[in-house]
C-alpha cells in the first residue's frame, strides 16, 4: 500500500495497517499538507525503499514485521545517515530503549502519543536534517546564549527527551520522584518554555541534547 502526496521533504511510514498508522498519516496530511508521504507494511519494500533513495524522515512501527532491533540494524547498514524514527508501545523497557538508539533510531515516541507531541517530534528531526523550521509549526526562536542548566539538570534533561517517565528517571539517576518533578519544573522555567513537548523540540533544536 502507498499513498503519496505532492512536495518535498518525504516521510516514508512503514508501520502495519492499524488506527495509530491512520493517526499518524492524518497528522501529518493536516499539519504539512504539502509532505511527501510513502507507506509500506512490507518489510522487503521497505528495504527496497532506502535502497531507491534517502528520506527526509522514516517513521517506523517497532511492531513492524517482527522484533525492531534487527530491521533497524539493517536498514542503517543500507543507509547509515537516514534519519529514523521509531514508534514504540506504552512500556518500553530501558534496555530495550538502548538497543533501538544504538542500532540507529535517532528518536523514540510512543505510537499512542498525542498529536502535538508527534508533530513536534517529527518537526524537530526534520527541521534539524533540513537546517530550517517545517511549514505550519512554529519552534521556539534559537538562542546564542548558554541556557544555565546544572549538571543534574542536564541529565534530567536527556531523559526527558528520551522519553523516560519521572519514575524512571527517579530510578536511573537514584533521585526521588518529587525531585525529578522539581528539576523539570526548573527546566520548562529556564528554557522558557510551557509543556514538556515544547522542551524536547527545544532541547533538540539548540543541539542541549541529541535525539
């Protein structure tokens, strides 16, 4: 199955047919009428694909033909610049989370996420590999200056752009859950931004963290 859409950049979504695809595409033919988008449910096409050509972006379901880790691993030994990004279920366990990152997802979200938080997951990837902002969603503007983060901030920080819930990252740096709350309370106010969403695209967008 392939729908496409007049105008660059190309998202290629290889997902198989289910509600959280449907989301996905519609989310993205609203926000950027414009963007080119192929989908596959094939994992062969989908190889054949990135053979053919790069994509601004590729959003791929980790339930997709059988275990992630594999296929992504794959795929970055047929294009190791493409930029990935991969949809995960709603308990992603942190080793797990680790293997996808190191075999080439640049990013992770959950396939239930809400609108918002996939657009400006997908803006921030793709405003970064294309050096400007996408169309119809507007970023918070870069600063030239050092954002005043502490070291304990900074590695809260890179959890929260992973992804990880304040439980998690309560665990993973031995802090309380009250704490965790208290440094990301500290993070929206310095980087002078609302919503958690807002921070990740932030963060990404002035290079505070790597996806």
């Amino acid at each position: 199955m392939a729908l496409s859409i007049m105008g660059p950049p190309t998202v290629l979504v290889a997902a198989p047919p289910s509600l959280h695809r449907q989301g996905l595409l519609t989310t993205l033919q609203t926000q950027w009428p414009a963007l080119a988008c192929t989908v596959t449910a094939d994992a062969g096409q989908l190889q054949a694909l990135l053979r053919q050509q790069a994509f601004g972006l590729v959003v791929l379901d980790s339930t997709f033909c059988g275990p992630a880790v594999p296929l992504l691993r794959q795929l970055h030994t047929i294009r190791g610049s493409q930029l990935v990004l991969v949809l995960t279920g709603p308990r992603l366990a942190p080793l797990l989370r680790q293997q996808l990152l190191q075999a080439g997802a640049h990013a992770l979200l959950r396939q239930s996420a809400d609108p918002a938080a996939a657009v400006a997951t997908i803006s921030a990837l793709l405003s970064g590999a294309a050096g400007g902002t996408m169309p119809g969603v507007a970023l918070p503007p870069t600063s030239h200056l050092s954002i005043p983060f502490s070291r304990r901030e900074v590695e809260v920080l890179r959890l929260v752009v992973g992804d990880f819930s304040n439980q998690e990252i309560a665990d993973k740096l031995c802090l309380s859950v009250r704490t965790v709350e208290s440094h990301r309370r500290a993070l929206l106010q310095k980087a002078g931004v609302r919503t958690l969403v807002g921070l990740a695209v932030q963060a990404v967008r002035q290079g505070w963290v790597t996806p």
